[in-house]
C-alpha cells in the first residue's frame, strides 16, 4: 500500500482546514504500523483515504498495485469488502446476531463462501470456539474486540485498519490483542495500520509514525517506549 502527495482539505475560505497536508508513505506487506499524533493531527483522516472510506484533495492511496482514485463507488465498495479489514474501537458488532454470524457477515455480504479451516483456525487462534454462539451483550469486551478482529481477519484483507483497538480494553486483554495483530502480520502476510494513543501499544508496531498538523513529523524503527515517548514529545512540541 502506498500514499502519494496525499491531502485532504475540509470546508472552503476562511473555514478550510487541512487534515492532510501533503502525506508520502510505504507500506510493506505484513508490516504492522503504529500511528500516533495529538488529537486533530489528522490519524483519523489518513486511515479513512487509505481504506478509501474518503477521498483524497490532492494525491493518491494505492492498494495493492490499485489506485482507488480510479475505482467508482461500485467498485471502491468491493474493495472495502475484499482487501481492507476494520476494527474499531467500539467494536461495531451486530447486536442480534451471534459472534459466529457476526464473524462470517461480510463473507456473505460479498457472496463468497467462508474458507472452513481457515474460520477455525483464526476461532482457535482468538480462544473464541466456546463463544460462537453468543450475542455481542453475552460477551466481555475483550471478547467483542476478538470477535471483530476475526471478522477483519476472515476475508484475508491485504489491509487491516484499526483505531485505537485497544481504547476500551483492560491491559491484559489489549495485550493479547496486540499480539493477534502482529501475528496476522508475520503469519498471514496482511498489513496492519493501528492509531493509537498508548506507546507500549506501540512497540508491538514494526514502525511508528508521528503525525503532526496533518504531516508526517518522525518515525520511529522497531519502537521501544522510551523512542516512542521521545518522538512523541517532539511531535508536540512542533
Ligand atoms: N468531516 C470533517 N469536516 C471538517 N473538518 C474535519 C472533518 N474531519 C476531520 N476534520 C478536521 O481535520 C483535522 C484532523 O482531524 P482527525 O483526522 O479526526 O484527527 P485525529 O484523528 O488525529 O484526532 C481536525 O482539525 C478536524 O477538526
Ligand atoms: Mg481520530
């Protein structure tokens, strides 16, 4: 995945504010990316025009050698479907159904069918095989948070986003979802790109990347908390 010259301005005169102000980023496949950056940096704005939820001012995502600023809704809407996963911090599970149904509802959504040993195997990986038949309200939020990683995970999307995946968990539940992310990275080859606030979330990232006003202002290699404080720090006082 690729992001090139990327900008995305809001509203017009006076008013405009610029959430992206000329963004150039890489993305190798498996990589697991942290994004970080102080409130109304622009994290947020940078996700939605990489998982082609918003579009671009200026510039270009391209996913996977596809340029989304050639697709039309059609073929955008597949493409969300198909190569990008989502996991929100609110889990966006479908109230009435059970944790399986909610796992394998974007399969059926796209018409495909489910790869069987594949389910269970991320089922198993995410300790979830004696929760399949639970409703989201019959499960912890660690558990909901499993069940919404297995959902991204299932249709294999060459992109996982995630935003702040572990804001609402407690610390050992957000550990071993951190870890989940990283495995689909070295195992399962999928990118990963994680907003988050905390920087021990953060060293699970191979790379963090520190927005500011909109742009790239650091990056830190194979973070450790002290380099990812520091960065942040810097970050700030930009
Ligand atoms: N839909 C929108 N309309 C107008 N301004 C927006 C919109 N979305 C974001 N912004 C502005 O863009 C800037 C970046 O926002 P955002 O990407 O949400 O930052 P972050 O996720 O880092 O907190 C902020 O100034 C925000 O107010
Ligand atoms: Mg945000």
């Amino acid at each position: 995945m690729e992001a090139i010259g990327l900008v995305r301005r809001f509203g017009e005169g006076e008013t405009a504010v610029t959430a992206v102000a000329g963004v150039d980023l890489g993305f190798r496949r498996g990589e697991f990316v942290a994004v970080m950056g102080p409130s109304g940096s622009g994290k947020s704005t940078l996700m939605n025009l990489l998982a082609g939820l918003d579009t671009p001012t200026e510039g270009r995502v391209v996913v996977e050698g596809t340029d989304l600023s050639g697709l039309g809704d059609r073929q955008l809407t597949r493409l969300r479907r198909e190569r990008v996963g989502f996991v929100f911090q609110a889990f966006n599970l479908m109230p009435a159904l059970t944790a399986e149904q909610n796992v394998l509802l974007p399969l059926k959504l796209s018409g495909r069918r489910p790869d069987r040993e594949f389910f269970d195997e991320i089922v198993r990986s995410l300790r979830l095989q004696d929760r399949l038949g639970h409703r989201p309200a019959e499960l912890s939020g660690g558990q909901q948070q499993r069940v919404a990683i297995a959902r991204a995970l299932l249709a294999r999307p060459a992109v996982v986003f995630a935003d702040e995946p572990t804001g609402a968990l407690d610390v050992s539940s957000g550990h071993e979802i951190l870890g989940r992310l990283r495995e689909a990275g070295t195992r399962l080859g999928q990118t990963v790109v994680m907003v988050t606030h905390d920087p021990v979330a953060a060293t699970y990232a191979d790379r963090v990347l520190l927005l500011s006003d909109g742009a790239l202002h650091g990056t830190v290699e194979r973070p450790t908390t002290r380099a990812v404080l520091a960065a942040m720090a810097g970050a700030e006082g930009a």
